[in-house]
C-alpha cells in the first residue's frame, strides 16, 4: 500500500505476521441462500401499485366508463310488442279423453309438453324464414352485413340465415308453467316494425302447424317412396362403380380363374425349384471337376545322339562328295586334294566326339478335358442365371395373383352386401308403393281437423319505448372499476421493484439495517441521522467476537447511490473520535471522490505493485483510494496470501475500511475479497433495484461464504401517508 498523503506513514508487515486476522464468520442473520421470495399479497402491496401507478390505473377506470356513457348516450329507446296464444288440446294428442268419456284424461304432464312443443315450432327456422320473407329483410334490418359466402353457399342463403340469427336475437318466446299459454315478444327500435314483425311471426307459425298437422302419410309415404328409391339408384350406381373399379362382370368367376392360375403359379414355382437345384449340382460338380483336373497333360517324348544345331555328317558328306569329284579330276599328291583329305578327318573326328552324348525331349499340350468343363460351366451358370429370372418372375406373378384374389375378396364382400341391401330396398320399395296409392285415397275422404291454437292477444306494443341507457351506464362504471382493480393486482403481483424498505425485507429475508432519503454529496455538509445510526450500527456489532474494520457496499446494479452511501458512511467513520478511515472504490478509479473531498490525485514516483495508493483529503482523518482495481484485492494474478497481507496491512493502518465493490461480478478474485471482509452489506436502491438480482446478489455473497449483515435503502421516500401507513 502506498500512502501520497504527506506525513502519513504505514507500518510494515512481514507477509506471515497474520496472527490478528479473524476467520471468515457465519452470517448474522439466518441463512436464506437459495430461499425463494415468501408468497402473499398485502394490502399495503395494491396501495403502494396504486401510489406509483395511479396514472394507468385511471386510464383503465376511465375507459369503460367513458364507452358505457357514450354507449348510453347514442342508445335509443326500444319498443316491445307482445302476443299471447292459447294452446288447445283435441285428437292430435294421443292422451285426450274421448268423447264417449271412455278414453283416458289428459294430465298436466302432457298439457305442459304439448305447450313446450308449441314453443319450439313458434321459434323455429322455418317460422322465422317465413316471417322475414313476409316482411323483408332490408325492412326488418337496413344496416344488416351478411358474411360473405363460402362452400356451396349462396349470398342469399347467407344473408337469410345471418337474418334468421339476428330476427332471434330481438325474439323472445315464453311458455306458462302452470297453463296452456304462449307468450311471444319482439324488441325494435321502430313500434310499428316490432308490431308487424310479430304478428309476421304468429301468421307463420299458424301456416307452419296448419301443413305439419295436416293429414300428411300419404306425402310421407311418398317421400319415403321417393328416399328408397334414390337409395336403390345409388346403391346400384355403387354396384357399377364397384364392378369398374375392380374390371371384372362377375366376382365369382373371376375368383375362380384367379385361383386357378395362381395354383398353375405354384406348379410351376415347385418344376422350377427342381430344375434350379439340379442346375446348381450340375454347376458344383463342374466346377469340382474342373478344379481337379491339370492344366497341361503328356503329349510325346524323343532321344537322340544328335545335338541341336548339329551340322557335321552334313558337312562330311558334302566334302566327301567334294574329295570324290576331286580324285576323278587331279593327282593323288593334288595339293588341295591332300588339304580335302584333313578336313574330312577333322569332319569324322568331330562326329565321334558328338556321338558320345545323348539328347531327349519331352512335349506336353493343354488338357482338352478344360475347354469342355469350361463351356459345360458356362452353360449351367446362364441356366441358372435364366431359373432365377423366372423364378423371379414367377414370384411377382404370384403376388399380384394372391393381391388380386384379396381385392377379389373384399370386392366380393361388399358386393354381397350391396346386393342384400338392394334386395331389401327392392322389397321396402314394393310395399311402399302399395302402401302410399292406399293412404291417398283414404286422405281423399277425411275431413279436415279443427285448429287448437288461439290467437288471445294480436301484437301490441306500449306507446313509450323503454331504453337502457342507465343500465349501459352503470355497467361502464363497473366495468372500469373491475378493470382498474384487476390491472392494480396485475401491476402488483408483475412489479419487479421494492418500493419501501418493509417490501425488500419481506423479498430479500434480511433485515433493514437503515433507510436513507438523501445523502450529502460535499464534504462540509451536515451529518445525516440516518448515516449516524447506521454508523453506529457498525461499530457496535461484532464479527467473532471483534468489531468489523473491513465493511464492503455490494450493489445490485443501477443507478443504487451506493458510492454517495459509502462516501457519507466514511465522512462519519472519520467524524466520530478522530477514526482513521479510508474509502477504496472498486467501480472507478476514485477521481470523483477525491474530487467531492476537496482533494485530487498526484503523481507518485514509487508505487509498490499490488498495493493500493491512498490520497489525504480535506475532512480529517479520511483517505481515499485511487486506482485500487489494479491491486492484489481483485487482481487474478494475486494469490490468497498476498491478498490478506494486504488487507492485514489496512487493518493496521486504519480503524475504519470502507469498500465499494462492483456490481455482481462473478470472477474468482471478487468472490475471494467477499469471503475475507467482515461485513457485506447489499445497497438496494427504492424503485430501481430489481427484486431478483438483488436476491441473485445476495445469494451471490453468501454463496461466496462473505458475512451478509442486511442491507441498506436507499431512495425512500413517502409512498403512502403515515396514518394509513401506521393502520397497514
């Protein structure tokens, strides 16, 4: 460490002088590593969101009231038209009592099921269809958009049918419980249009139940007449279909001639395998043969005295020859002739030394057995070659043959079964025909029935409209009221920030060591009370038994003020009994806090590595560091041991060591320094910190083994008046 204040000077420390540095203690308060935030919502949580976010929360309360006062400001007064029918009963009911009083009586049961019917015939599509062809549908709804048409639909379809949902919509049918009435309204904008919509829908409805309970068997046996035989032409047009999709007139007959050919396959299939085994035995048996026999086999052999290229009787006999017409032609004692006489003693003398040796020669020639195993194995290799083919062949025949027989079979299957139901269809048909020509001609003679529904009140409608203009109204102000209610427990169960120092204990399980509002920023400002207490604070607790000297500010990232607290922390370390106190800043270099101090760094011309330079200031014994990133506390390259000499010596050197560490740096160097000093404190900073880094940084110190004391807050400020805030 290198002090540049003058006149300071620091005692040296050998670097295993470490008898008074305490061990690493426990934490003081109870360990929440990896402890999650507790759950619960409080009252106070939804007035303090509704403090801080009052602004949207009015938006949200405003909007729903604003839409339902307009809404009920451009809504006009709708007119209902009303009209009663009483439903009576006759022989259409199966339970009334006959006339001659033998029969049974009608009970309420039935009564109230014939009413319900009624109703339902009364609200039907068909009822309502022909309302609004009566009436008109650009008549009933001007303003109606039809959606556009899709599939087979037509325009027309889809604007009845969106007509039909909107005419039910302004529709309402009632049935008496406890008697035999129909009560049918209709709600319009216009009193004449409700009225003659539903007098519309009563004319219809007494056409409706006119046709369907007319005397109707015979149409129904035509129709049924009609279904059937649309059935049988379709059933036979799938029998058709049947026959094309599978080529063939008669199923039977073609599965007969499939499983005479495939049986035709599988003789085959079985000759083949006896042809291909006798091929590849013959094959075998060639190419055993083959490989025993030689290449080469004898041919001939000769031995003669002569050896090759040997031209001496040839040569005497030519000089005898030469010697005799010589002698006939000169003297015995001829020169030449003599010179004749020596070569043919030399030609004679050469022939007995040639005749002493003896030649032979032996003459083999290639085995003729080879070129007919040859050509014998070639041959059974092309004869199996072509078996395997047609075995081949013959497999996938086979196999379209067995796939074919199956279609064949469900192809039969179903052909039986459409065949069933013609056949039955045919028989249903031949009755019904019999049975509809005698059904009409009874119809003929029967008397039409009497109707059993009463028109008791035709449409009306009052002369005043009733609106639901303050209906509309207080549902907007209840709207508003859920929304902004909602969006207030939305908001408070999201917010991420502490806004009071009771919501960060409750988030961080620690307790709040201080609160603070506004720090001083000079040197010669008055000392804060809060600072005071938390000064105070400090140096009555104890870690192992001994009052901290090392206490380090850890931040959890933004703008926390935690450099301002540290440096007004210092100020009363160095305030209170002439504390020798020093400020290390781990985030800057320190320039700004000499600089709020009244003092500036200088040149030194020695610096020991490692250690950290220290500045005099203007307030009494209070230090400052500068550049102390760059010393053994959080260089990598320091070992454990130099960095507690260092500490070691600051602890001598000072009564009080405040240190800024960085914001939530996981290197080794940072976590080592947590772990040596004697107290940790979390800045947490109201209305910025977020809660899960702070909790990251908190698990962060403990999981590095640093002594976590609690932490401090700063930025408080009034969220909630003190009465209410006394009352929570």
């Amino acid at each position: 460490m290198n002090a540049a204040s003058p006149g300071s000077s620091l005692p040296a420390l050998r670097p295993q002088d470490q008898s008074f540095m305490p061990d690493v203690a426990a934490p003081l308060v109870a360990d929440p590593y990896g402890a999650r935030p507790p759950l619960g919502l409080r009252l106070s949580d939804l007035l303090i969101t509704l403090r801080l976010r009052w602004k949207p929360l009015v938006a949200a309360f405003c909007l729903p009231v604003a839409l339902g006062i307009g809404g009920a400001m451009l809504l006009k007064p709708r007119f209902t038209a009303d009209s009663v029918l009483m439903v009576l009963l006759n022989r259409e009911s199966t339970t009334v009592q006959d006339v001659s009083g033998i029969g049974p009586s009608v009970v309420s049961v039935e009564l109230l099921r014939v009413v319900r019917g009624e109703a339902e015939i009364l609200g039907s599509d068909d009822v309502l269809r022909r309302a609004l062809r009566r009436i008109g549908i650009s008549t009933l709804f001007p303003d109606l958009k039809p959606p556009p048409a899709t599939g087979n639909s037509t325009p027309e379809e889809m604007e009845m049918a969106a007509a039909v949902d909107a005419f039910r919509r302004v529709l309402a049918i009632e049935a008496d419980t406890n008697a035999n009435i129909l009560r049918a309204r209709v709600t319009l904008p216009d009193r004449a249009l409700a009225i003659q919509a539903l007098a519309a829908v009563v004319d219809s409805y007494v056409e409706r139940r006119g046709e369907m309970y007319s005397d109707e068997n015979s149409r129904l046996l035509s129709a049924e007449l009609s279904r059937y035989a649309d059935r049988l032409r379709q059933t036979e047009a799938e029998i058709a279909a049947l026959r094309d999709q599978y080529g063939v007139l008669d199923i039977g007959q073609e599965m007969s001639l499939t499983a005479t050919r495939l049986d035709s396959i599988r003789q085959r299939q079985d000759g083949l395998r006896e042809q291909q085994v006798t091929a590849e035995s013959q094959l075998a048996a060639a190419r055993q043969r083959l490989a025993a026999e030689p290449e080469r086999v004898f041919a001939s052999q000769e031995a003669t005295n002569l050896a090759p290229n040997d031209d001496s009787r040839n040569q005497l006999s030519r000089l005898l020859l030469e010697r005799e017409r010589m002698a006939r032609q000169y003297n015995p004692d001829y020169p030449p002739l003599r010179e004749m006489e020596g070569r043919i003693a030399a030609a004679r003398a050469a022939i007995r030394e040639s005749a002493r040796a003896t030649y032979s020669t032996t003459r083999q020639v290639r085995n003729p057995n080879l070129e007919l195993l040859n050509q014998r194995v070639v041959t059974l290799e092309v004869e199996a070659d072509a078996l395997k083919r047609q075995g081949e062949e013959l497999a996938r025949q086979r196999t379209e043959l067995e796939a074919r027989r199956t279609e064949l079979v469900q192809a039969d299957t179903r052909m039986r079964a459409l065949q069933r139901a013609r056949e039955g269809m045919e028989a249903v048909t031949r009755q019904l025909t019999t049975r509809e020509a005698a059904t009409r001609m009874e119809e003929d003679a029967r008397r039409q029935r009497g109707n059993t529904i009463t028109v008791v009140q035709p449409a009306t409608a009052p002369l005043e409209g009733r609106g639901i203009r303050r209906l509309v109204a207080l549902g907007g102000i209840a709207g508003g009221i859920a929304l902004s209610a909602g969006l207030a427990l939305l908001l408070t169960l999201t917010r991420r920030v502490f806004a009071t120092p009771a919501e960060a204990e409750r988030g961080l399980s620690l307790p709040a060591l201080a609160s603070f509002g506004a720090l001083p920023l000079a040197r010669d400002a008055a000392p804060v009370p809060e600072v005071a207490d938390l000064v105070a604070l400090l140096l009555d607790a104890r870690v192992n038994r001994r009052r901290p000297c090392l206490v380090q500010f850890v931040s959890a990232g933004g703008d926390d003020g935690g450099d301002v607290l540290a440096r007004a922390v210092a100020m009363e370390y160095a305030r209170r009994n002439n504390t020798d106190t020093l400020l290390i800043d781990l985030r800057t270099d320190g320039a700004a806090h000499l600089a709020a101090l009244g003092s500036e760094p200088r040149e030194v011309e020695e610096r020991v590595p490692g250690n950290v330079l220290v500045f005099s200031t203007a307030v009494p014994n209070l230090w400052v560091s500068f550049d102390a990133a760059h010393s053994h506390l959080t260089d990598p390259m320091a070992t454990q041991e130099q960095t507690l000499n260092l500490l070691a010596q600051l602890r001598q050197a000072f009564d009080a060591v405040v240190v800024i560490g960085p914001q939530a740096d996981e290197s080794y160097p940072m976590r080592r320094l947590t772990s040596l000093m004697d107290l940790n404190l979390i800045v947490v900073r109201g209305e910025r910190t977020i809660g899960s880094r702070a909790r990251a940084l908190r698990d962060w110190v403990l999981g590095a083994g640093g002594t976590l004391l609690g932490f401090v807050y700063t930025g408080q400020r009034r969220v909630l008046p003190p009465i209410l805030s006394r009352m929570l």
